[in-house]
C-alpha cells in the first residue's frame, strides 16, 4: 500500500497572544509502521501512555474538528511548511502565512519562483530570535516548533531590516547558477567557475517535521 503520514500530535497557539489553544497528541487512524521519532518527537510508548490517560484526539478527524473549534474562514493559519500540517489535516484554507515562503521570498526576490530552497524552522529560528530549539536526541517538539514559528514571524513583522539583512547574507551564500553568471561576468572570465561560500492568528503544528 501507498506509505502516507500519520498525524500523531496537534499543537495550536493564538499568534497574537501566545496562548496555548491545543497541545494534545492524536491516536493514528491506521497501523504506524514507523514512529519517526527523531522527526515527529512521538514514541509508540508515549502515544500508548496518553491513549491510556485518555489525554488523546481519536484520529485526525478528531484534531481537524477540534482545530474549527478555534478558528473558522476568515482565520490567517500560520506555519511554517504549512502544507505538511494542512494535507495530514485534510484542511484546505484561502489565508496563511507561512514562514518557509516568507523567508525564502525575502532571500529570492525578485526571482521568479519556485525557489531554489527554503530554510529549516530550526535556522530561522537561531538566525533570526536566537533561539536554538530541536536541540537533544528526543526529537522535534510539535509545541516547540509551533512557538518557534510564532517567534520567527512577529521578528520579521517587527524587525524587517533584519529580515532584509539576514536574506542578504543568506543570498551570498547561495551557490551562483552558470547562467546567471554568464550575463554578469566580464567577457573571457568564468568566474561562476570559483566556489562561493548557505480577526485571529494561529500558528499550527502537527508534530512531522
């Protein structure tokens, strides 16, 4: 059968705030094969122990219905990857913001898209608030990231020369493509041959990145 992702935990906070709307694991709807734990930061222990607590949303239908519980059309989503958390959810919704496109978009622009990449939570994260998180050997925390996420955001609404300068830096980073060099380079030189030195707001995460 066709391998899909489980959702396995649920983290909301209201951005504007900061509270904590859901912070809850989900009992998965099909046989898990693979825990993922470095990625997902859930164990087959851990889940069993909250089933058993009955601290737990019964499928991710259960989660998708508790998530309407705090938002309706007229809510921005934000994440970070968001597509990931919106495909396990089965959510489809006309307004996000999503920080893996707002920093890429910053780095890139005015490029045309898609991008070449888009930058892991955890960099943003430390190179924008300073805060280093999917630290340890337990795996990624959905609630960490979820808040790292917030964190990230309102940097960039409130601090957009830092943004500005940050995408700079990460643009001189970036390898130079042959082509883009062709156009710039001084006849008889290939210098791209050189090497080159990488309403309410909430913010969501379902616990896979």
């Amino acid at each position: 059968s066709e391998r899909r992702k489980e959702l396995a935990f649920l983290a909301v906070a209201d951005l504007l705030t900061g509270d904590i709307l859901i912070n809850k694991f989900v009992n998965p709807t099909n046989i898990v094969q693979n825990w993922y734990t470095r990625s997902s930061g859930v164990t087959c222990a851990g889940m069993k122990a909250a089933v058993k607590n009955n601290v737990v949303l019964s499928g991710w239908r259960a989660a998708r219905a508790t998530l309407f519980e705090f938002m309706d059309r007229s809510t921005i989503l934000v994440g970070h990857a968001l597509q990931n958390d919106l495909n396990v959810l089965g959510v489809i919704h006309p307004t996000i913001i999503d920080t893996a496109i707002l920093t890429a978009d910053a780095v890139y622009r005015p490029l045309a898209r898609p991008f070449r990449r888009t930058w892991s939570l955890k960099a943003l994260a430390i190179d924008l608030t300073g805060h280093k998180i999917q630290a340890g050997n337990r795996g990624h925390s959905a609630l960490e990231d979820t808040l790292a996420t917030r964190q990230v955001l309102i940097h960039c609404i409130r601090n957009p020369l830092d943004l500005e300068a940050w995408a700079d830096r990460a643009r001189s980073q970036e390898p130079v493509k042959p082509e883009q060099a062709a156009e710039s380079e001084e006849p008889q030189v290939d210098s791209w041959l050189e090497p080159v030195n990488d309403s309410r707001l909430e913010t969501v995460d379902d616990g896979w990145r």
